[in-house]
C-alpha cells in the first residue's frame, strides 16, 4: 500500500521540488544578492505565516477529514472550514502588512506590499487546499495544486523578470497569477468553499483545540528552520540574506525533496491504520515509513555533500559561491535530521494525539536553533548561521525518537537505519575522491557514480529490505 501511495504522489512530489531547486540557482544568476534577500524573506515569512494563521486548520483536516463520510456530517465539516479560511486570511492580511514594512529595511512601494500580500494569501490557501486534498486521497488535485504554483510560476517569473526588468515584482507576479489558476481548479475539483453558513460549534471547539495545539509544534518548527535567514536579514541585511540564501536554500530544499518523495501519502495511511486496526497497527506502518524515508533522503544529502563543490562551481552565480560553499553541507545535513523527525517518530505524537510532546520538542528546537545561529555567527560569521539547524536538527531528532520509545514502546528501525547511513557514507566518501567536474556532462556521470556506489552498498548491507523490495516488484509484476 505505502509503495503505491507512493508511486501515485511522485509526479508532483518529484517536478515541484526539483524545480524548486532549480529556481534558486536560476534567480541567483538573474537577481542582485539585495533581490534575492527580499524573495527569500517573503517566502520564508510566508511559510511562518501559514503555520501560524492556516496551521490549526491544516493539522485538523490531515488528522480528522476522513472522519466526516455523511452528507450532513461533510456540509457541516465544509461551512465550518469555508468559516476558518476566511477568518484566517483577514487575519493574515491585516498582519503581514506592517510586519513586512519592518522586515523590510528599505523603501517598499504600496504596488509591492499589495503584491507580497496576495502572494501570501494566494500561497497560504494553494498550500492548505493541496493538504486537505492529501488527507482526502484526491491525488489528482493535490499533484495539481503541488505542480501549478511552484513550477508554473517559476516558468513564468523567467519571462517576467527578462521582460519587466530585475527585481522581486515579477517574481511575485508569476506566483500569484499561477497560484490563483491553482485555486480556480481547486473549486471545480473538490467541495472547498462549497458551503456556506454558521460553523458547526462542536467541530470549530475540536479544531481550535487539537489543531490549536498541533499549530503550536508546528510554528516553532517552522520559525526554528526560518530562523536562520530571518537572523541573517537583521544582522547583516538584505544582502547578506540573499548571500546566505542559496546554500542555505539549496541544502534544506535537496533534504525535503527526498523526504517528500515517500512522504506525501505515507501519513494518512497512518492514521487510516490507527482509526481501522488500533496502534499497533499503525506503529507498524510508521516503522515501515521511517525505512522507506531513509533509504531515500540519505543518499539524495549525502550525494549532494559528495558533489557539493562540482555543484556550487558548476551552477552557483560567482557573488554567492564562497558562502554556498560553505553553507551547503551543514544545511543539508541540518534539513537531513529535521525532516526525518517530522516525517518519522514526531508522526507517532500526532496519531496518539499527543502534540503537547511535540510542542516542548519544538521548543526545544527553536532555543537550541536560535541560540546555535547566534554562536555561529559570531565565531565564523555569515556561514556560522546555517549551524543552528545542524545542532538542533541533531538534538531533537534524538530526543523525539527517545520519547516516542519511552512513553509509547514505539520502536523504530535504528540498526536498518545505520546499515543505510553507512551505504550513503561509502558513497560520500568515493565521491570526495573524484576531481570536480568541468562541465554538466561530468557532473552527471559523478552523480551516476553515487547512484550506483550507493545501491551495492545497500545490496550488501541490507539483505533483508533486498528481499522485501524484490518480493513487492514481483508482486506488481504478477499483477499485470
């Protein structure tokens, strides 16, 4: 079922992040460092934003969706939630407004600041609505949702930017138009902004109260990971920020599109689990989860820190690769152990409705972050700040699976788990012995290198998930 799920997400969950990827290295080459800083801290805000104004109604719909199968049960879920979405985007809008004019330590145009505003709304609903159609199996729309505002609008930034001059105003023109086509098919697609009328109060009460907790965990994760570049904008200013930006960028975005890759159905088949056969049951999902999830994003960190100078001389702009040089590896690896939390035991806190848990790890990860970021800076200057989430990525992927052990008996697959680490780490390790390539051609063929390095090691060291993924393509071939 997992390897299904699976392989019905990929499209979007492979297209939306490695153009993503590809958006930072481009922007570098079109965008002056002080442009870039401004996108980068839009989009970062952005993401705070949505966990803090959207996120109770996001973690409600992924927990609970599936719950309301009646036609009544659904028309009261949907006025309810059609009520949430609006109240939260008036609350963002009349937010962000004097925030991004603080933020923003230069003259802003009110063209601009009605631009930032509609991107953030426009992105705040696209990201909810592709995780409502996550929960609700919609796979479709959610590979619609997932691919037409991050890929759509990047394709059209290129024209703008060329067209409209340098700058972040067609960036943000790009993404609001692809994002409003997005929600456009979103209300032909499913039953959001369906129905209309007083929210169901017994509804509303459980979405403040478990989503409002969940919210919390959540937002310090989310301004944990966005601390960094927040810290940087104030230190050194915008600048400095789009300097820091791409490695830091480049690194966090390669760790979650390996987690993503395997991640997009693998929680509601949790909680399906959960809800059908009790927590055993979905305990045992979970594990299965966690070694899909490291098989994949080990190889996809530790390759890109194997390749790290073939890439940042190949494809990084000359203002920013001295910094991304530097900044690479530690993001990468920091984004390596926060994802695999999220995605892994902080899920079992989740399904046992135990977010309190969950939110003293995210303290702990924002102290930890903020704190690691200060140090760093001080000691190594701008690329020092992309320690902050190594260290608390480390410490708290550390603690969540401790607790999870502790106060569930929830075991996770840690010798698997070694075996693959020690297969991604033989890969690195060839890979730092190979000359830097010269061109793409020679990039490619190291990046082959890896590939094939990696699945030896893995052939060798882990017989049984060898059997266990032959045993699940025989199977599929059989079926045809």
């Amino acid at each position: 079922m997992l390897i299904k799920q699976t392989l019905l997400y990929l499209p979007a969950q492979l297209l939306s992040p490695l153009v993503q990827f590809a958006s930072i290295l481009v922007w570098a080459q079109l965008l002056t460092p002080a442009d870039l800083g401004v996108v980068t801290l839009v989009i970062a805000t952005q993401e705070v934003c949505f966990v803090v104004f959207f996120g109770w109604l996001q973690r409600y719909v992924l927990r609970f969706i599936r719950s309301f199968n009646g036609v009544e049960e659904r028309a009261a879920y949907n006025r309810t939630e059609s009520f949430g979405l609006v109240a939260s985007t008036l609350i963002q809008t009349i937010i962000i407004l004097p925030l991004m004019l603080w933020q923003i330590e230069m003259p802003v145009s009110s063209g601009l600041l009605a631009l930032i505003a509609a991107f953030m709304v426009t992105r705040s609903i696209s990201n909810y609505v592709a995780e409502r159609a996550r929960a609700d199996a919609n796979i479709r729309l959610y590979s619609l949702i997932q691919i037409c505002g991050p890929v759509l609008g990047f394709f059209l930034s290129l024209p703008f930017i060329i067209g409209g001059g340098a700058g972040p105003i067609p960036v943000f023109i790009a993404f609001i138009v692809a994002q409003i086509l997005g929600l456009l098919a979103a209300l032909r697609m499913s039953d959001v902004f369906h129905a209309w009328g007083c929210p169901d109060q017994a509804i509303l009460n459980v979405m403040i109260r478990y989503g409002g907790v969940s919210m919390i965990a959540a937002m310090l994760a989310t301004f944990a990971m966005n601390a960094p570049r927040f810290i940087v904008n104030h230190v050194g200013g915008l600048a400095a920020m789009g300097l820091f930006a791409v490695g830091y960028g480049l690194g966090m975005r390669a760790s979650a599109f390996a987690v993503t890759l395997v991640t997009a159905g693998s929680y509601p088949l949790v909680v399906r689990r959960m809800e059908e056969e009790g927590q055993d049951a979905a305990f045992r999902q979970l594990s299965t989860n966690i070694l899909l999830v490291t098989i994949v994003v080990a190889p996809v960190a530790f390759g890109l820190l194997g390749v790290n100078s073939s890439v940042v001389h190949l494809l990084v702009a000359e203002p920013f690769r001295e910094t991304t040089m530097a900044v690479l590896p530690m993001a990468t690896l920091g984004g390596l152990f926060r994802y695999l939390r999220q995605h892994t035991t902080d899920q079992v806190f989740m399904v046992t409705l135990r977010m309190d848990v969950a939110t003293w790890i995210s303290i702990i990860d924002l102290v930890l972050g903020i704190g690691s970021v200060i140090v760093g800076m001080h000691f190594y200057g701008l690329p020092g700040a992309a320690l902050g989430p190594l260290v608390s990525g480390l410490a708290t992927l550390f603690t969540s699976y401790l607790l999870a052990n502790r106060m569930f008996g929830f075991r996770a697959p840690i010798w698997a788990m070694i075996r693959i680490l020690l297969a991604a780490l033989g890969m690195m390790a060839v890979l730092l012995l190979v000359p830097d390539a010269r061109n793409i051609f020679e990039l490619v063929i190291e990046v082959g290198l890896g590939a094939a390095i990696y699945v030896i090691l893995f052939l060798v060291l882990m017989p049984t998930e060898r059997t266990m993924v032959r045993d699940l393509v025989q199977a599929k071939l059989a079926r045809r």
